[in-house]
C-alpha cells in the first residue's frame, strides 16, 4: 500500500501541473478518479485536494458502480501482489496531451489577433474559467480597457464587469440595447494602442429567454472582424444550444471558433449569410 509520496509542480505553458507517483495514484486506496472534478485549497503551508468539484457534476449511480468495481478490482489485483503496466505510448500521449493544451492557450486565446469576433463553444466551467484567464491576462493586454459579461460578479482584476441581473430584469429591446452600450462604454475607455478586449461568458441564456432576434442581430452588427480595435470573444454553453439552426447562424457571425471538446481553434471564410 502507497499512501505518501514525494510531488512535484511542473509549468507547461501559462498552466501549471502537479505530478503524482504512479505507485500513488495506481493504488487501491487512492480517492480520486481521472478526470474528476476536485477542489484545491491552501490551508497555511499545506494544500488540500478534495471532492467537491466546481462544475457541479455529480456522479450518476453507473459512475458510482464503475467506481465501485474499479476499487474492488485494483485492490483485489493489489492484495494478490499485481503491479500495473503503463506503456511509453500512455506516457508520451498524456505529455503530448498537456503541451498542446498549453499551445493552444497561449498562441489561440492569450495572443488573440486584434479584430478578431470569436465564438467560443464550451460544456466544463473549469475550462471556461482558464480561457477567459488567459483572455485577459495582463502579460498580453497591458493596460488595454477589457470587459466581461458573466452570470456572476468577477474576480477578474481591472476588468468592467456586466453582470447578467443588471439586464434580466429589462425588456427584450433594452437588454441588447443594454449589451451594445456596455461595449462601447468599455471600448470608449481605452486610451492605449492595443486592442479592447471583451468576452461573453454565456450568450445561451438569451436564446432561452426570448431574445434570439435580439442577440442575432447584435452578433450580425458586428461582422466577422470587429471594425474597430478590438477583440471579442463570445461564449456559448454548447449544451443549452438546441436549435441545430440557431448554432449554425451564430457559429456564422464569426470568422473564429474555439471547441473545448476537442480543444481546438477554427477559422472559415466565405460569405455572411443573412437572417
């Protein structure tokens, strides 16, 4: 049984990774899956890992069986004196993995080109949050004014946040009117050469409360390159996306795309379609 072993912090990029012994996580009594979301705290000099994960997800009762019949097996196969067989294959796709992980974040989100209008497709809020980190880290911003429309108030340094009740309670027109003037508010305060960065944490919630022409019409206006000095990247939980058309007219008001799953950035050409 290994319960103690020596861990290491590892910088891949703008991330940062922290690395178990194999013997560690391969043992029976390890309490946590691939995968899972966990918490991670600092309690003064040491720091905690638990379960309580930030995207909400709990575990169905098939993950719970799975779970349970994967600790039988491995203490089964541990007790018997097994020792598991991991491949450099494993090993080398896990590396690779994490390195374009890193890439991506660096060169697709945190060194996004001026005028670019990006659609961003997410599911995990984890992964949300570390895009939007990079978004607006400061290493490639400067003292570019920046703006976030979230559900929740930010914790995001130097940034105007709009936060989603300060346009719910308004009428259809006045909400998107709302959202156009926020924009040109935080743009208008920008007295550096470098570009205005703004970001939608999730624009779904419109579609779900009855201002799809609304928001069409505010993310056509735009165009696929933003005309003036700026970059916007707006987010969409893919998930609550239901109308197979409205997805293909928003994904067309971009000229770039970022997927979470897979993580991958795209970009298309060719003419805007109408409404």
């Amino acid at each position: 049984m290994v319960t103690h072993a020596e861990a290491k912090i590892h910088r891949v990029g703008p991330r940062h990774t922290i690395y178990l012994a194999k013997d560690l996580v391969e043992d029976s009594t390890f309490p946590f899956r691939a995968d899972e979301d966990l918490t991670v705290r600092i309690e003064g000099d040491a720091l905690i890992i638990d379960k309580d994960g930030r995207s909400g997800r709990r575990p169905t009762k098939l993950d719970e069986a799975h779970s349970h019949r994967d600790k039988i097996l491995t203490k089964t196969l541990d007790v018997l004196n097994f020792s598991p067989l991991t491949s450099k294959a494993e090993r080398i796709n896990q590396m690779l993995s994490e390195i374009h992980e890193a890439e991506m974040l660096e060169s697709r989100v945190r060194h996004m080109p001026k005028n670019e209008h990006a659609i961003f497709l997410w599911e995990e809020e984890t992964f949300l949050d570390m895009v939007l980190s990079e978004f607006f880290d400061p290493g490639a911003t400067g003292k570019a004014s920046k703006g976030l429309f979230s559900v929740k108030p930010s914790a995001f340094e130097s940034v105007n946040n709009l936060v989603q009740k300060d346009v719910s309670g308004l009428d259809k027109p006045e909400a998107i009117k709302k959202i156009r003037g926020w924009m040109a508010e935080v743009h208008a305060s920008n007295d550096t050469n470098l570009p205005t960065r703004i970001a939608v944490e999730d624009y779904s919630w419109f579609l779900q409360n009855g201002l799809a022409k609304g928001l069409m019409e505010l993310e056509q206006n735009i165009g696929r390159r933003v005309k003036e000095n700026m970059t916007i990247l707006c987010g969409y939980n893919v998930s609550k996306l239901t109308d197979p058309k409205h997805m293909e007219t928003l994904i067309d008001f971009h000229g770039y795309a970022i997927l979470d799953r897979p993580f991958r950035a795209y970009r298309r050409g060719g003419p805007l379609k109408s409404l």
